[in-house]
C-alpha cells in the first residue's frame, strides 16, 4: 500500500532552517503524482503549506512564501520542503500527503518547533 514517511523536523531557534523529507512507498512511478506538504499546530485545524505538481509547479500558503520551499526527486520517490527563517507560528507537525489529500495516506508527521 501506499505509504509516505516524513522525516527532518526538530527543535530550531527563530530564524533558523530545516529540511524536511517525504519518502514515498508503495509507488511504482512517483512522478505523475501531484503532492504537498501540510502542517498542523496546536488546537488548529491542518492547513496546506506548500504543493508541487507532476510538472514542477509549486504553490505557497501567503504565510510561507519567500521562506519556504518545495522540492522533488522523483527517482528517490521523495519530496522535500526547505525552510528558511522560521518563526514561532511554523511550530506544528507536518506531513505529506498528494495534493488532493487521502486519507489513508496520513502518516506520523514530523514535528517542528520554533523556539527561543
């Protein structure tokens, strides 16, 4: 079955980066999949951070344009999301999923904590 596993998150001050991972499983051909990364913080609902289509165009929440970024390789069936100068309110888990979510196809997430 489909699987997607996230990885990357951590503990980082205002300001700082991370790179997070999405490895995709149970895919035979990753690339006509359109995909995103999600995110959801404490006591709100889960919101769609970032998306990549099967042809390389990317969109952006207003919240993380200009600081976030999202990648894909399609051979190592992964995507990925950069994020530069983090702030307090990115603090959330995240997690991938296609564009179109599926339920089945929730992970764990990984969590991310902006602090001082």
């Amino acid at each position: 079955q489909v699987q997607f596993v996230e990885s990357g998150g951590g503990l980082v001050q205002p300001g700082g980066s991370l790179r997070l991972s999405c490895a995709a499983s149970g895919i035979i051909f990753f690339k006509p999949y359109d995909m995103a990364w999600y995110r959801q913080a404490p006591g709100k609902q889960r919101e769609l951070v970032a998306s990549i289509s099967s042809g390389d165009n990317t969109n952006y929440v207003d919240s993380v344009k200009g600081r976030f970024t999202i990648s894909r390789d399609n051979p190592k069936k992964t995507v990925y999301l950069q994020m530069n100068s983090l702030k307090l309110d990115d603090t959330a888990v995240y997690y991938c999923n296609t564009a179109t979510p599926v339920r089945a196809y929730w992970g764990q997430g990984t969590q991310v904590t902006v602090s001082s």
